[in-house]
C-alpha cells in the first residue's frame, strides 16, 4: 500500500503580509515558507499509519506543485519522514491547474490513500482535493478527522452538528483532513535532515493547463478600531455603544 500526500508551500502564518505593483502582487521578498499546516498534519498522520502497519504500507510519498524555490519545503517534508517526493515545475496559478498537474502525475502512479489538507493557510480555498478527487475519478471524503486502517478497509470519522460521523471505505480513496487528524506535527530530527538529503526528489514536467481564476487585485483587511474603555457603573453608556457601533444587541 502506498500513501501520497499533497502539500503546499505556504508563508508562515507569523508573516507580515505586504502586496506590490498597485497590490496586484503578493510581495515575496523577506518570507518564510513553511509546509502548508493541514498538509503537515495530514504527513504526521501518513508516518503513523505506516508504524502501525507492520509493512503493510510501504511508501509515503509528498507532491507539490511549485517552482524550483519550493524544494527546502519539500526536503523538510522528507526530513519528517517521507520516504520520496515530487516536484511539478509550475506556479501554482489556482486550484484548478494544481489538481489538473497533480492528476497527471497520479494517473502514471497510483496510490491507494491520498491525503491533503482541507485547506491552504494563505488562500483557504478548500478546492484542490475535491477536484483532484474527481480528475482522478476516485472517492473522496471530506473534513477527515480521523483515519484508522483495519486489514482492508478503512476507517474514517469526522466531526458534524452534534456528534461524529463514521464512515468506512475501500482504497483507492482522497481523504480531505482537518483538525484531529494528528495531534501535533512531527519535528525533523538531526537524523532526518540528514537523511533527507539522499532521498529522491523527483521533477515532473508540467502539462499545458488553463487556469480558470485569476487575482486582479488584494486588499488588507482594514485595521482594527481602538479599544474603548468604558466605566463600569455606567450601563447606560455601554448599552449605546453595544446598540449604535457594535450593533451585537
């Protein structure tokens, strides 16, 4: 059994976010890029189910759709654990163009569990595992929680308006995952990077794939309103405030 799981290269969420040319274009200069965190959980997850598995599960393997500079991200991804990576030399325009490579390089070399993360940090579009799923023409579930393997079938649970919901399945499948699904992300170890170094790397070549979106302008949120202190003995002051400003009441 094999396990691949997508992950984006992403800025850190500490990142102080500033955009260029008349805020047309998102200012790279000075970033920190990090693994995608849901994608980083979704790797944590992968590496747990092969120790589990007594074997059974022989590779994780990372893929990423990104420019040369993406690789320190994808190493760390194999510093973590994976066991091989792929690199699509192409931009990521939107989610569209990134299903559409991933699926061409999946098509050639299938695996049994996808996972990715149910969203990016920087766009928060919740698409690419919908669509790689149906470019794929392979199940998907969405808003995975957790995800246990039992012989052949699989294990699925997510989190819905008062309960749990349990699923089960047979690969191959797409599990899109959430918060739940691994505690806390794995850290490379010394021996890890040292290790990752050796591992395969692989660069696939890019199909010809139009996207269908495109950002014609950003804008940061505007800035917050300073705090208004109020006396706590005059109710009827807050009272206005919470009515005719923050209208809550």
């Amino acid at each position: 059994m094999k396990i691949l799981v997508c992950i984006s290269n992403v800025p850190d969420t500490t990142t102080k976010i500033k955009f260029v040319d008349n805020n047309t274009k998102f200012d790279t200069n000075g970033i920190q890029w990090i693994i995608n965190p849901w994608d980083e959980l979704a790797l944590t997850r992968a590496l747990q189910l092969k120790e589990e598995s007594n074997g059974a599960i022989e590779k994780i393997t990372v893929i990423n759709v990104g420019l040369i500079d993406s690789e320190p991200t994808i190493r760390k991804a194999l510093a973590i654990g994976a066991d091989d990576a792929i690199r699509i030399n192409a931009e990521p325009l939107d989610a569209y163009s990134v299903a559409a490579q991933m699926a061409e390089v999946i098509k050639k070399d299938p695996y049994d569990i996808i996972m990715a993360g149910i969203e990016s940090s920087d766009y928060n579009g919740s698409l690419v595992g919908g669509m790689l799923a149906e470019f794929l023409d392979i199940p998907s579930v969405s808003s995975v929680s957790s995800l246990n393997i039992d012989g052949g079938n699989v294990e699925l649970s997510r989190e819905i308006s008062g309960g749990k919901e349990i699923l089960e399945t047979k690969v191959p499948f797409l599990a899109i995952v959430q918060k739940g699904i691994a505690i806390d992300p794995r850290i490379p170890s010394m021996r890890g990077i040292m290790m990752a170094r050796k591992k395969p790397l692989n660069v696939s070549e890019p199909i010809e794939v139009d996207s269908l979106t495109e950002y014609s302008v950003y804008e940061l949120p505007k800035p917050k309103s300073k705090c208004k202190m109020v006396d706590p003995e005059n109710v009827k002051e807050l009272i206005d405030l919470l009515h005719n400003e923050a209208k809550i009441i």
